[in-house]
C-alpha cells in the first residue's frame, strides 16, 4: 500500500477526534460514539448524525478503577477512561451496546457519570434463532431511533435508513475487495493495511471513506506466492495494533479474518430490498454472532473450521482479550472441534499494551513451525 494512503488511513481513526471535528466543521452534524459492538451505524447515518465506533486506547488507567474492577476487559477499562479523561467530549452522544454483562455495567457507569448529549442502550436479543426476536429487536431499533432522531432534529424515517444502508454497503463492498485481496496474497495489502482500513471506515463518513478505500483496492497488485502457513484469525480486535504485523513476521499468512474490529464488521451488509428495518434485524439474526449470544450453531469452532476448509487454511489464531470471559469460555470447545478435524488452533491472551507482545513472538513462531513441519 502506498506510504501517502496508509497515512491517510490510520490518521482517520489514530485520531479519531481530528476526523470528526473536520466533519462537524464541514457539515454542522453531530456525531455518535458506538462502543463494541453491533449498534447499527445506518441508524445514526440515517439520523443525520455521524456513526463513530469508539476504538480502545492504550493509556494510563488513572479514573477507570473507580468504576471497574480489575479484572474487567481492557476494552471496558479504556472506555470508561476515555470518558473520564474527556477524550470523547468531541462525541455528541453515545449507545451502548447491551453486548455482555459488561457493557450492561458500562451502561449503568455512562448513565451514572451523566455526560452531556444523547445517552441511550440498545439491548441486543442474547437469543437471535427465533421468531420472536424479530418482533423485539424491530421495536428495539424503532425505540432508538425515535429518540436519535428527536436530538439529532432528523427522524429516522425509511427512505433516510434504505440510503443509510445503500451507504455503508458502499464501504464494506470496498472493504470485502481488501480482504479478498489479502486472501489472495495480493500485492498492497498486509494484514495491518487491511484493519487499518476498517478502523479507518469505522472513523469516518461513508460518503468520506467509500472514495478513499476505492483508492487502496485500486492499488493492489498481483497474487505473490509465499511458503508461510496459511491461517484464519478469529476473535474481537487485534491490539495493540502491532499485534497485525508480529504474526506475519513471526511467520503466518493469515488469509482471512473474523475479528469484530475486521471480517465480522465487513461482512455486514443488509438487504438494500424491502423493509430497512428488517433488514437490519435479518443481519442482525444472520451474520456470525458476538459471544455470548446463543445461536443453533453447537460450537463457534465449527464455523471457523468450515471457513478454514473453504479457504484452505492449515490452522487458526484466535484472539482473547486479557478478562472477555465469554470469549475465554469458547476457546476451549472451539480448540476442541478444530482439532478434532485436523486445524491446530493457537489462542493468544492480548490486551492493549504493546508491551505485553513480547512473550508472544515466541510461542507464535514455534506455533508457525509446527505448521511448516505438517
């Protein structure tokens, strides 16, 4: 990738207040912070309002122990700290994902603090297989958005939502030729173009970030072989962001992702037919689940191990932040079913230091090793 586009990428989301300032400046809008993960960001594009998924930060935690115990995600901990810090005060609001028990602390923390601006939860069905979630998670949505709209001044009506998704279509459409590309082995992508890509489509308008991506896949080259094990990589974020580029050096190629800052977001896409609004709960119902929502998949590992087969990967990473007990959870069952099958899974505990990536290298590069010698 181009030294002058990446730059452009990563400043979108490294600074991610800068980006949104210059887009108040220019439209007079405001914008909504969208913790991890799932509020729809059509819903506050429909509203007139700017989407931007607040990404964690590796930063002296100096308020977040007052609210959170120690063993609390990184994520959560960072946050509660950006909050604190008033690092988000260039935010206009925020919704909270009901994701976990902790984002349901999270809300209570938020609403404790009483920021200024729009404050509202979007509790997310935990059970997405039966018909009844499509009757309360439609509510849900409607629920929300008429007070979004009721702030914002723009309500969120049909016509404005169908755009909304025609929008964000626009960008992942860019970003699956990204990710496609790093499957390929294309020139111009690594692994850390590609996610700084979608934090940078996280960060951004759609209308700003669809252009601007169109620009990178424009510049991909052609398929380059290489001897590294081909993996997929699953879980909620690469952090800290080094994380990206020590498994490539270490030794993996990986092919494809289903991070929830990566392919799960990218993946996303809704109908642009038909009701907007069921629409959204269809994707909601359809597109691999966060833990910690139950779906009549058995185990999370057989969807990995399906993706692995299809893609010809010889073995998985899976991400677990440092305390996410519902991932912690799964790493077992889905070590079980990969293996079982013939896929080695290697599970790395991360949180958002960069200091912590050292004692990684080394069982990464032994695990590439055991790859090679397959």
């Amino acid at each position: 990738m181009k030294k002058e586009l990446r730059s452009k990428l990563d400043r979108a989301w490294q600074d991610q207040a800068a980006s949104v300032k210059e887009w108040k400046a220019r439209t007079g809008g405001k914008a909504i912070g969208l913790p991890l993960t799932d509020v729809p960001e059509e819903l506050v594009w429909a509203a007139g309002a700017l989407p931007v998924t607040v990404l964690g930060r590796d930063l002296p935690l100096q308020h977040a122990d007052k609210h959170l115990q120690g063993f609390a995600c990184a994520y959560s901990r960072s946050l509660t700290e950006q909050a604190e810090r008033g690092d988000l005060d260039f935010l206009d609001g925020l919704i909270m994902p009901y994701a976990c028990d902790t984002t349901r602390c999270l809300d209570l923390i938020f609403r404790y603090m009483k920021r200024d601006g729009f404050y509202d939860c979007l509790r997310l069905p935990k059970r997405i297989t039966t018909e009844a979630v499509r009757t309360y998670y439609t509510a849900e949505l409607h629920r929300v958005a008429d007070a979004l709209g009721a702030f914002t001044g723009k309500p969120v009506d049909n016509a404005a939502l169908s755009a909304a998704i025609q929008a964000y279509n626009a960008v992942r459409a860019q970003l699956a030729k990204l990710r496609d590309g790093m499957r390929e082995g294309r020139e111009g992508v690594r692994l850390s173009d590609y996610l700084s890509a979608v934090r940078a489509a996280m960060s951004l308008a759609p209308d700003v970030s669809a252009p601007l991506l169109a620009e990178v896949v424009a510049e991909l080259g052609a398929p380059a072989k290489t001897a590294k094990p081909r993996v997929v990589l699953a879980g909620k974020m690469a952090e800290p962001t080094e994380l990206a580029d020590l498994l490539e050096a270490a030794g993996l190629s990986i092919i494809e992702d289903h991070l929830v800052v990566g392919g799960r977001w990218v993946e996303a896409a809704a109908l642009e037919s038909g009701d907007p609004w069921l629409a959204l709960v269809d994707r909601h119902q359809s597109r691999l689940p966060f833990a910690g929502i139950w779906t009549a998949e058995p185990n999370r590992g057989a969807y990995l191990l399906r993706r692995a087969k299809a893609t010809g990967a010889v073995g998985a990473v899976v991400l677990v932040q440092k305390f996410c007990e519902i991932l912690e959870i799964d790493i077992p069952g889905m070590k079980e079913v990969l293996e079982k099958d013939g896929v080695p899974m290697f599970s790395i505990e991360t949180d958002l230091r960069s200091q912590s990536l050292e004692s990684v290298r080394t069982r990464v590069e032994a695990f590439a090793e055991m790859l090679k010698a397959r």
